[in-house]
C-alpha cells in the first residue's frame, strides 16, 4: 500500500515535550522559527507537525537535532504574550514520520506520511486494555499524583489506542519514554509498553501510600502516648502515689526540718501543685514558691568563734590601726558570746568612702565564723525590694533580704546593710519602715517577705549599716543603731596600710609575685599626694592596682625578671599628677579666708571669697550655700556691723557698700555653721582692707554676740588642713578636748589656736588689727 505524502507541513520543534494524538496542549513558544512556523500555519491550512527535540538544551537546530516521528496538530487559538512569545493551544491529530525536512525562509517544512496503527491480536489487546484501566484507576485515587482532570478523562477513555495517547500525555515519564510510546505503532507493544509504565506508576503510588501512613501513625503513636501518660497522671494523682516529682518534693521538705508552719504551708502549695498539669504557668509559680522554701536556711547555723583571742587576731590581721574601733568591736563580740546574741545593739559604721567600713564588717564575720553578705541599700526606693512582691505578681520574688539569707546558706550570717543613708521612699512605700522591721529584735523573729508568706527568723542575724553621714538617716532607724566613727586616715596611716595590706592585696590579684614587683615609700608618697584627694584609701587602692596591672604587663612581656616602682616611675606608669598639694591661698590675701569644712568624704579646705563693693546695702551669697551658712553669715555681717566702731570702720558705709559672699566651688553644695569665724574673717578683712594670712586655717560657728561655739568632725578638719600645708589653725576652745584624737605627729606639726570669741580669731588672722 503505497502511503501517501503530505508536503510541506510546517514544522515546530519542542523542547522536552512528546505531544500525543487525542490531546490537547498548550505551550509557549518564542524562538524565531517556532513563531515562522505558527506564521506559515495561520496563513494556511492551520496544520503543524509537532515533533521533540532529541536535545532540550539546543537552541539552534537542523533536521538532524530532531526525531522523525511526531504529531500532526490542528492549531486552534494563538495568544499573543508580553515579550516576543505566543502561546498556541494545539489538538493532537494523528502520529506521522517525516520522509524530509527543509528550510525555507526561516521555516522548517516537512514532508511527512502518516503512521496508522497495527492491531493484531484483540483479545490480548482487551486484556491488555483492561489492567490497564484497573492501575489507572488505582493510581487515580491518589491525587497528588496525577491532576483531577487528567483522571476523568482516563476513567472515562474506552479505546485503547486513546488511553496509550492521554496517559502518555499525563503520566511523569522521561520524554525518551514518551518518545518511544508515540514512535511505537503495534497497539499490543504500546498496551505493554503502557502496562510497564503504569506498574512503575502504582509502585510509586504505594510506596507513597505507605510512607504517608508511617508518618501517621507516628503521630497518633504520639498522641496516644500523651493521653496515656495524662490518664496515668489522673490515676496516680487519685490514688494519691505520684511516684515522680511529688513524692520526692515531699520527701525533701521533711527532710529540711522547717518550721511547722512553713513545712505545712509547703506541703499544702506542694499538693495544691501536683493536681495542676505541668504545663500550666501557675504550676511552675508554685515549682519555684516550693524550691524556695527548700532552699532557704531554716536549721543552718554557724558555730560561733568561741575564742575571744582569735576573733580579735582576724580584726588585727586584716586592718592597720583602728585602734579605738577594734576595741569596741572586741567588747561587741564578748557581750556577743556571753548574751549569745540576745538583743546586740545593731552597729553602724559611720566616715568617708574608703576607710574600711565594708572590710571591717567582713573581718567581724571571719572573726566569727559566720558567712557574710551585702547588700546595698543606696537607691531603694521600693518597699517591696526589700519585703518582696506577692506571688501572685507575675515573676514575684522574694525581698533582697530573703534572697540575701539564701545566698549566705544560713540563717545566722552577718549581714552588711551598706549605705543606709542613701534610702529614699516614694510612693511605692517606704523602705525605711520595712527595713525598721527588719532591724528591730521585738519584731524581726517573725518577718515576713511577701513572696514568702510564712514568717522567716532572722533574730539570729548579725546585721551591720554602714553610712557616709548621719544625717538623711531616718531618726527611727539610727535608734536601733550603735554608731562607731571611722575617720580618714592620715598621710602615715595610708603610706602603713597601702605598704602593709593594698600593695600585697593587688599585687596578688593581679597574679604578680612578691619578688617581681616592689613599691617603694617613696612611690606610695607620691600616689597618695599627686593622684589621690580622700580620706580613705579607695582611690590609692585602685592607683596600685593599676600598678599592679602594668607591672604584670611587663613581667609577662618578657625582658625583666622583677620591677621596682619608684616616684619617678609612678608618673610614667598613672600619667600626669592629678592633684597638687597648692590649692589653698598662696599668698596674704585681702578678703578671702581658709575655712575647714567636714563633708561626707572627709575633710577639706574651703576658701571664702569676700568683696565689698559700692551700692545700697545688699547682700549676695552664692556658691550653693545651704540655710544655715546663709544664716551664719548674716550673723557675722551683723556682729561686724554692730561692733564697726572697734575695727576702725565708718558705720554708714554699710548702707553705701554691697557684699557679696563667694565660696567656691560654686557647684558642690555646702551647708553647717562650722565656717561662721572664716565668714566673718574674709568680710572684716573686705572692708578694711587689711590681708588676712594665708598661713592661717579656721573653723567654728559664729554668734551674734561674737562668741565662738564648738564644732564637730575636727579630726578630720585637722587632716585636711594637714594635706594643704596650713600651719596655724584656729579651733573653738570648746574642741580643745578632741584634740587628742588627732593623731600625735600631725598634732605636733600643727598650730593649733583655741578661741572664744571672734575678736581673738581676727587678731590671730588678720594683719594690722
Ligand atoms: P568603705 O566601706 O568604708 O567605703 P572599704 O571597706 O571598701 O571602705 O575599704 C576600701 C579598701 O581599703 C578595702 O580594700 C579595705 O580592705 C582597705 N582598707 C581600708 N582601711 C583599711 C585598714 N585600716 N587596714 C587595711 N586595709 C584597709
């Protein structure tokens, strides 16, 4: 039979794509002799030869490049896309091989016959027809292999020759396969071809199938596990022997020998916690209530240092000097053994930063045996940091005072209340009454922490304050208190400490032995004078610690085997001189004075600036001057006035002369009587105009009537007038007596000028009166 030819059908490659006959697909096409060949169609009969490519990736292409077996499509709607792409919705017509291939303006036309297909034996093929339409039915009931439509239309094909073309069409096979399924004319070879592929398919399709079901039933295994476990929960909650967590909570508050209120109140939130499920957040409220509880020290105590004489070398081993305060502590720590701690007078330390008010504190818990803590009281506002929040309070915790007896781990420690003066209260509650509380021995057997709920004993903790002045100490408070002073050190004292313990101390710290690094007199000298104004010796500490550290720089560098720092060497190791010693009046000056002033770190000069000038009478006083400095200079404008007559000064100038009052500097603010004489002073010497000496230091408050009254904290005035070289200084006859505190070589270099009235401290510091 002699086939026939059909000429010149355009042709249009595709690229990894077998277009079946009995099918209907779309496609996208852009290169140029894809879109000569759509032209060539539209133009005429609409017929295309659709044939694939034997390589996806070619762009350019010969007739070679192509199979020879393809479908003759019908080209039914051509859209145009953005870009120079159409799209062509096409239906598959019947197979055909191409005989020849040319090209001819950019288009490759075909000559091609058609390709019938071969039946041979029809039952085989009905056979054939019919598996394959049972696997295709099985394979359809899972969707995500093959799409809904696709389904339908293979469900409902009824020739077997369609159902090779549509499932060749739908099925995800290589386009080999698909190549070879269409090339293929024997229906039995396609039906097998088909069958093989459909058994791949369904292979698939159940191996699917199973995994999805394994991954199932690890999710139900799961949730039954879970409500397994929570029925377990139930049946042991209710027959009342959780072996787990509850049991062993219950076993070890027992074991904590508590109060009996408190093991109660435990074993109460413990049952109350274990009917709760874990996950719930008031489950973990009451998990963490009840490790609290456990936690807390309720029969852990310390045994006391029962030898007086031990407890007394840890005071002396760990600080120099002190001598007054180690005695009272000694007697502190006798009356201590004897009463065993029955109502002890709380002890406050009372001075300027840095004179060992935190470091004595530690001494008295090793000197005890007892464990220390400390907790900063300078800038509790809150009520609550010190009583705690109600557990109610989302993330409520204990007070800083529980929290401070759980760090130490028992219930007899010292405990360090530092700065007390630095309280405040605002409205969330005062501080200063819960802290009242906690001091008090009627009362502080029974705190009560809010968090806690059940009253803690804390009548067998030592509690020490400490304090830089006394006087934003709430008065209740300071009743409850002992006060010891401690004052600044002298230039001797810090030189012994620093040699004695800080140098020793850092140079430890900083992991430097004692033959690698020496420091001498001199070099301490030179710290303290040059990069340190203080009274204790916080700053010489960490200036030789920084020694220390770049000592240790240059031991580890390598090249030297032991450093010794002297004078000159602490300038190059700190830098520049901080301080210089001559920041006091030079020179005999008119209308300026040298007051001593006591502050809360210490002793220091004060220089009263005096100018009278030509006005209406007014006074000005500046310099952050408190009340009672303003009053007291009132004072001794009044008794100049009052006694103008005596000192040689014309009564009406007062009504022509305004005064202004200075002292500098001008930002620190400055209140006390104690600087009433050096007011009046620098204001005589303003209006007479004679200098008054710079050699010459005063302190001493001032009446009205010219009488000198005693002032407090002359040692540490003494000090200061020490460190800037003054040598006479006037004190009121009344502090005669503190004298003696004054340590005896700082006495001895000192002049020291008792006065009562201030006639005789003008006549000491005045020229020409
Ligand atoms: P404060 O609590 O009064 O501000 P610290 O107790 O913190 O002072 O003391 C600062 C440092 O000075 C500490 O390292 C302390 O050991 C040391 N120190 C203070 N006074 C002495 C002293 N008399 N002997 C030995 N070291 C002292």
């Amino acid at each position: 039979m002699a086939k026939s030819t059909i000429e010149k059908v355009p042709l249009l490659a595709l690229r990894g794509r077998v277009v079946f006959p009995d099918t209907a697909p779309s496609f996208d096409i852009g290169r140029l002799v894809s879109l000569n060949a759509v032209r060539y169609a539209s133009d005429g009969d609409t017929y295309l030869f659709v044939v694939a490519q034997k390589d996806a990736e070619k762009e350019q292409i010969v007739p070679d490049d192509l199979y020879s077996v393809g479908v003759v499509c019908k080209l039914r709607q051509v859209t145009r896309l953005p870009g120079n792409t159409v799209r062509i919705f096409v239906e598959g017509l019947f197979r055909a091989t191409a005989v020849r291939v040319e090209e001819v303006e950019g288009c490759m036309l075909a000559d091609i016959e058609r390709l019938e297909t071969v039946h041979s034996d029809d039952r085989l093929e009905e056979a054939y027809f019919r598996t394959s339409k049972d696997m295709v039915h099985e394979i359809c009931q899972t969707e995500a292999r093959i799409s809904k439509n696709a389904a339908s239309e293979l469900e409902l094909c009824s020739d077997p020759d369609q159902l090779v073309n549509i499932a060749g069409h739908y099925l995800r096979i290589s386009v080999e396969q698909k190549q070879t399924l269409l090339e293929c004319s024997r229906l039995i070879e396609r039906l097998k071809m088909l069958d093989t592929i459909l058994n791949d398919e369904l292979e698939i399709v159940r191996l699917e199938r199973k995994i999805n079901a394994m991954v199932r039933q690890n999710i139900d295994k799961n949730q039954k596990e879970y409500y397994l476990r929570e029925q377990l929960k139930a049946i042991h909650t209710e027959l009342g022997d959780d072996e787990d967590e509850k049991t062993e909570l219950e076993r070890k508050i027992k074991e904590r020998h508590m109060p009996a209120e408190v093991e109660e109140k435990a074993l109460k939130e413990l049952s109350r916690m274990s009917k709760m499920q874990t996950s719930s957040p008031d489950y973990n409220v009451l998990r963490v209530y009840i490790d609290w509880l456990l936690d807390l020290p309720w029969a852990e105590t310390t045994e006391d240092t029962k030898d007086l004489k031990d407890a007394v070398k840890v005071l002396n081993d760990d600080h120099y000097g002190l001598e007054k305060i180690k005695e009272r502590i000694t007697e502190y720590l006798a009356v201590l053994q004897l009463t065993g701690g029955m109502n002890a007078p709380i002890l406050c330390f009372v001075g300027p930063p840095g004179v060992g008010k935190t470091s004595i504190a530690s001494s008295i818990a090793r000197a005890l045996g007892r464990k220390f803590v400390r907790m900063s009281l300078g800038g509790v506002k809150d009520e609550s940091e010190i009583r705690g929040h109600r557990k109610t309070y989302v993330g409520a915790l204990p007070g800083r005072i529980i929290a401070g007896i759980k760090t130490a781990g028992t219930s007899n420690p010292v405990f360090l209340l530092d700065e007390i003066d630095k309280l405040s209260s605002d409205m969330r509650g005062d501080p200063a009454s819960a802290l009242l509380e906690v001091l008090d021995p009627a009362q502080n057997s029974t705190f009560r922490d809010r968090y806690l709920e059940v009253p803690y004993d804390l009548s067998k903790v030592l509690f020490i304050t400490t304090a830089n002045g006394l006087d934003t100490v709430p008065a209740p408070l300071l009743d409850r208190m002992e006060v010891i002073e401690l004052n600044g050190y002298t230039q001797e004292e810090k030189r012994e400490i620093a040699k004695r313990y800080l140098v020793d101390k850092r140079r430890e710290a900083n992991g430097v032995k004692k033959e690698q690094l020496t420091v001498t007199d001199d070099a301490i000298d030179e710290i303290i004078n040059g990069y340190t104004l203080e009274a204790g010796v916080r700053n010489l500490e960490r200036n030789i610690d920084a020694i220390c550290r770049k000592a240790a720089v240059k031991l580890a560098s390598g090249g030297v085997e032991n450093i010794t720092v002297n004078a000159g060497l602490v300038s190059e190791m700190l830098g520049a001189r901080r301080y210089d010693r001559d920041n006091f009046i030079a020179s005999d000056e008119v209308g300026a004075a040298t007051g001593l002033a006591w502050t809360a770190v210490g002793g220091t000069t004060l220089t009263i600036e005096v100018s009278a000038m030509h006005g209406k009478g007014d006074i000005l006083l500046t310099g952050k001057l408190g009340d009672v400095m303003k009053e007291s200079a009132r004072a001794a404008i009044s008794y100049i006035r009052a006694n103008s007559q005596t000192y040689g000064i014309d009564s009406s100038t007062f009504e022509t002369t305004d005064i202004h009052i200075h002292v500098p500097e001008g930002a620190t603010p400055k209140d006390g009587p104690s600087a009433g004489i050096t007011m009046a002073t620098a204001i005589l010497s303003a209006f007479t105009g004679k200098p008054v000496k710079s050699s010459v230091a005063m302190t001493g408050e001032i009446t009205l009537r010219g009488k000198v009254l005693p002032i407090g904290g002359l040692k540490e005035k003494a000090l200061a007038a020490y460190r800037v070289g003054v040598k006479d200084v006037i004190i009121p006859a009344d502090n005669k007596k503190d004298l003696e505190e004054i340590p005896e070589n700082i006495r001895e270099k000192l002049h020291f000028i008792p006065v009562t009235d201030v006639d005789a401290v003008f006549k000491s510091a005045i020229i020409g009166i």
